[in-house]
C-alpha cells in the first residue's frame, strides 16, 4: 500500500469515526461517509466492503493505540488493582482525552442494541489479543481468590466503561459549554478517576 492509499484510508477512517459518533452505528451510512471524505461511494467498498468491517477498521485501531502499554504491564507484575489503574490511565491518555465521545458512543451500543452488542463483543474476544485474555485470567485468579466476587467478564469491562465514560462525558460538557480549561478539567479527570477506582473496588468487593 502507497503513501496515497494510506492517506485516504486514514481520511475515511475519519470520516466514519465522525458520523458513527453523530448518528450511531445504525444510522449511519456509508453514501454520508464518502461524502465526508471527499471520496467516492466506491471508493469505501475498495477499501473496507462493508460498513461493518469500515467500523471493527476504528475499532482495531483504537486497540492498537493502547497494545504498546498492557505489553509493558504484563511485565510489571501488578496486583489486580495496579493493573486496573494502569489500564484506565492509559486508555484516557490515549482513546478517552483525545475523543471523549467515543466511549460513550461504544457504551451507548453496547446498552442500546443488542446486535451491535453482539458485534462488539465478538470483536473483542477475537481482535483484542493478549491484553484482554490475561485481563480476564486475572480476573478470574482473583475470583478464586476470593478478593472479588464472582463476575463475567463482560460485566466487568462495562463496569469499568460505565463509571469512567459518564465522568469523562461530564467533563466534555463543561468544557464546552462552562468554559472550563484545560487544567481544570485535568484536575477534574484525576478526581474522578481516583473516585471512580473506590466505586469499582467497592462494586467487585465479595
């Protein structure tokens, strides 16, 4: 693939990034994604051939963003807990911060429509590699443990997504519509975050 295809890969990746945050999964339409990217209609099916796999497309790539740190943890030898903060710190520095509307686009599906629930679990369990497969191992060793108490895996990762995105979601709003600044809001986001922590703790307590 040449620099050109990359660029315009990138620049409809974008695009879709874009309307799937306005109009949902659902709404949206691959004819509206090409017009944002100033591309042709075909031009999507060349690339991506469906609007399903243009979407797991964003969706891996915002995995990868975050596979560079979870190699480093699993060699940290971090308790449960320390993975966990780890994890969150990570996934707000690179996913939450830079598109605090993602999140709560992916929880909103998840919540909302049960086969796109089905599209992202799937997606998970087969394009998240190691990271969530030694996330959900840990879980479990701490079940037996009894640290925590008995919880799917699933259950969890919406737990973790449900607290954080509603902090995150939040702050978005205020920024934009209170004018808070930047280091406000950051100051904001290490709150929640250390909040949000002793919420979850305290949720996963047997």
């Amino acid at each position: 693939m040449n620099n050109n295809e990359v660029s315009t890969e990138q620049i409809i990746l974008e695009a879709a990034e874009t309307e799937f945050l306005e109009k949902g999964y659902s709404n949206a339409k691959m004819l509206s994604i090409a017009k944002r990217a100033g591309v042709a209609h075909s031009m999507l099916h060349y690339y991506f051939r469906s609007k399903e796999n243009l979407f797991k497309a964003i969706l891996l790539r915002k995995v990868h963003l975050l596979l560079p740190e979870f190699a480093k943890l699993q060699k940290q030898q971090l308790t449960f807990e320390g993975v966990m903060r780890s994890m969150r710190e990570a996934r707000d520095r690179y996913i939450m911060e830079q598109n605090p509307s993602f999140p709560y686009f992916i929880l909103t599906e998840i919540l909302t429509n049960r086969e796109n629930r089905q599209l992202f679990l799937d997606f998970f369990a087969k394009e998240g590699g190691y990271p969530f497969l030694a996330l959900e191992k840990l879980l479990q060793e701490e079940v037996e443990k009894g640290t925590i108490r008995p919880i799917a895996f699933t259950d969890f990762m919406l737990l973790l997504m449900t607290f954080d995105t509603a902090s995150l979601s939040a702050i978005a709003i205020c920024k934009e519509s209170v004018g808070v600044d930047n280091q406000t809001a950051d100051k904001l986001l290490e709150v929640y975050r250390e909040h949000n922590m002793q919420l979850i703790l305290e949720a996963l307590r047997p």
